[in-house]
C-alpha cells in the first residue's frame, strides 16, 4: 500500500468514526443548523464592528473572506474531490447536497479566516472564535459533506489567507 493510499484509508476511518460512531440527536440538529449559521455569523460579525466604530477590523475581514472565496473555490475544482456521500455507500448525509467539490472545506476556510483576522484584534475572543471553528469544522464531518482531510485543508487555507490579509495592511490605520 503507497502512502496516499494509506492516507485515503485513514481519511475514510476517522470521516466514519465521526459520521456514523458518534450519533446523538443534539448533534443530529445542531450540526446541519451551522451549514447556514456559519455564514450569518461571520457577516454578523463584520457589521458589528462596523456599527461599533471598528471599521477598520470590518473591512480587513470582509476583504479577507472574499479573498479566502477567491482562494479557496478554483483549488476545489483543481483537486476535484468527490464528497464523502458520493464515495461511500454507508456514509450519512444530513444537508443538502453539495454542488462544489470536497477539499478544502469552504466553512471551515472562512472560519478559521475570520478567527485569524478577529483574534489580531481582540485576542481575549481567540479561543472561542478557534473553539467555534473546530465545532464547525467537526460538523462538516459530521453532516457528511467533508472528510478529515478536507477540514484540515480548509482551515490550513483559512488561518494562511487571514495571516496574509492581516499582513497585506490593505486598510492601514489613520
């Protein structure tokens, strides 16, 4: 067995560990409800700190999660990789299917993203907005849609493009 074999077999592992060994019905409800949550939240976010006068921090992070999108979808349709529900017979899907391939994962991307942005900011938040990226990255697995890996990916990719917005110092101080 080469090594991405081996690698795809302990992707497959864990993604059935999580879809189908750690069923409860919180997480049956909870976890497909963060598909669209994860969104509203992060918008949410961006127009509370422009109402309270961080428009600075405001700007970074849209700029960073657009520039996370801009990143993010042409790899999945470089790597084309089938979600899990298209590749195992026993996995559970609980979300729509998806239209766009699996790696990286789009929510778990801009998740880190915004945490990586928002912690420069507020570091007293960090480990709740990184703790809710690992839920969310957790209930991508969870619902279906992503294997291990592809988590892994996105919040590679996510925590690198808010490292580099964050840099970029598009919106510099007055």
């Amino acid at each position: 067995m080469n090594i991405l074999s081996y690698i795809e077999s302990v992707d497959n592992s864990i993604f059935l560990d999580v879809n189908l060994d750690i069923i409860n019905s919180f997480f049956d409800s909870f976890f497909p409800f963060l598909r669209d949550f994860t969104y509203f939240f992060w918008i949410f976010l961006i127009v509370y700190f422009w109402i309270k006068k961080e428009k600075r921090l405001a700007m970074i992070l849209t700029a960073g999660i657009i520039a996370g999108a801009v990143v993010t979808y042409p790899i999945k349709f470089l790597i084309d990789r089938q979600r899990p529900y298209e590749q195992l017979d026993s996995a559970r899907l609980l979300t729509p299917f998806e239209n766009d391939p699996s790696f990286p994962s789009g929510h778990t991307e801009m998740s880190f993203l915004a945490a990586t942005i928002v912690s420069q900011f507020h570091p007293g938040y960090s480990k709740y907005l990184y703790a809710f990226s690992l839920i969310v990255a957790l209930s991508r697995i969870y619902v279906g849609v992503h294997f291990p890996i592809d988590v892994i990916g996105g919040a590679i990719v996510g925590i690198v493009i808010g490292k580099l917005t964050l840099k970029s110092n598009l919106f510099k101080p007055e």
